[in-house]
C-alpha cells in the first residue's frame, strides 16, 4: 500500500514566523505506521520522524505559507497488520497535540514540583494558559507514556494547601489529614480539585 497524503488543503495562520511544528499520531498508533512529507523542507528547517512515537518532528523558523505548503504533503503510511482508524495531529512549536484537543510538551529542567507548577503556569499556547498535566483517561495516559517518553511532574499533589486552594474549601485542616489523598491542583475548571486516588504505597483509584 502506498503512503496517503493526509489532509491537502489544511491550512496555517500566523502574523509572523512560526519556530517548529509536529504531525503526531494521536490515538490508535501501531508498529509500523509512518509519517513522511513529499514537500521542500524550507531553508534552515531540518526533520525527523520518531517510529516509536510516531511523531514527525519539523525543527527550525519559517512562515505560515511555508508550514502551510509543508504540512499538505505530509502522509500516512502503515504495514501494521492492525487495522483501524489513526487521528493525525499537526501543531506548531515544541507541543505534540493529542485528539483530546489538549497539547503536550515535555520540559527538560531540574528543579522541585513546585517550580515546576509555576514555570508551567507561565506558558501559553495558541492564547491558552499552562499548567501541569493532568491524566483523566486510560487514553489520555497511554498518549503521554508513548509521546513523550519521559518522566515528569503532573498536576497532582497531597499537600493540603494545594488541595485547599484547589478546591476552593478548608478540604483538609492539616497534612496529616491529607496525606496520601491525591488530587489534580492544577488543570481546567472541570478538573482541578478533584481526588483521583488514595493512599501512597498501595494508592486505590477514587470511585468516578
């Protein structure tokens, strides 16, 4: 089977130059998909495709037109014995998009969870406000192990202040109440305060 152009009229908009991009196979992907481009890379701008992530990684600075005429030749290819649709995601910058509608990046830095919530809180993205990861789904879970390859802080904490804060409420009145009551402190209203989990050695998932 021959590789498949993906989207040929996709378009891009951006008021200046735009520095990398990524076409990502969202959800469903299998040993032995590939993306690959048919297209002229533009001056400075190098690629590379990750087959165990299935991430297609563009590096460089070019404008709108030319991610724009870059992405339209992008393809699809696969000779996983698997079938089944694949969603393709393509965005700009260092994040990779899931089908969720969230995007992702991984941060490599040294420094505590705490720093790392406030560096998170001070990115934005396509005018949304950054934050911590918070894993909601089994998905949504298989697509930051798989993508980003890495360990990292998330949005959950004990710490009773954060919880407090988070929920909006006096929840717990000392650490020692909340120890081991792990909630999302960080994330989108219909996230953030809420438990996912119990205990810290042998953690129980919360009902919901």
């Amino acid at each position: 089977e021959t590789a498949k152009l993906i989207d040929n009229n996709i378009k891009v908009y951006s008021t200046g130059n735009v520095t990398n991009a990524k076409v990502t196979i969202a959800s469903n992907f299998k040993t032995g998909d590939a993306l690959s481009y048919s297209g002229t890379l533009p001056a400075g701008v190098t690629s590379s495709y990750n087959a165990g992530t299935g991430v297609l990684s563009f590096t460089g600075t070019a404008t709108a037109s030319q991610w724009q005429a870059l992405f339209r030749t992008v393809k699809f290819y696969s000779n996983s014995s698997v079938l089944g649709d694949r969603t393709i995601s393509f965005s700009l910058g260092n994040l990779v998009a899931g089908s969720n509608g969230h995007f992702y990046e991984y941060v490599s830095t040294a420094g505590s969870w705490t720093t790392a919530k406030t560096n998170a809180a001070a990115l934005t993205y396509l005018g949304l406000s950054g934050y911590l990861a918070t894993v909601t789904t089994q998905d949504e879970n298989d697509f930051i192990k798989q993508k980003l390859s890495a360990d990292a802080w998330i949005g959950a904490s004990d710490d009773y202040t954060y919880i407090n804060a988070a929920t909006g409420a006096t929840t717990y009145a000392s650490q020692a109440a909340a120890e081991g009551k792990w909630y999302w402190v960080t994330g989108p209203a219909n996230e953030i305060g809420t438990q996912f989990s119990n205990a810290n050695v042998t953690p129980a998932s919360v009902s919901g």
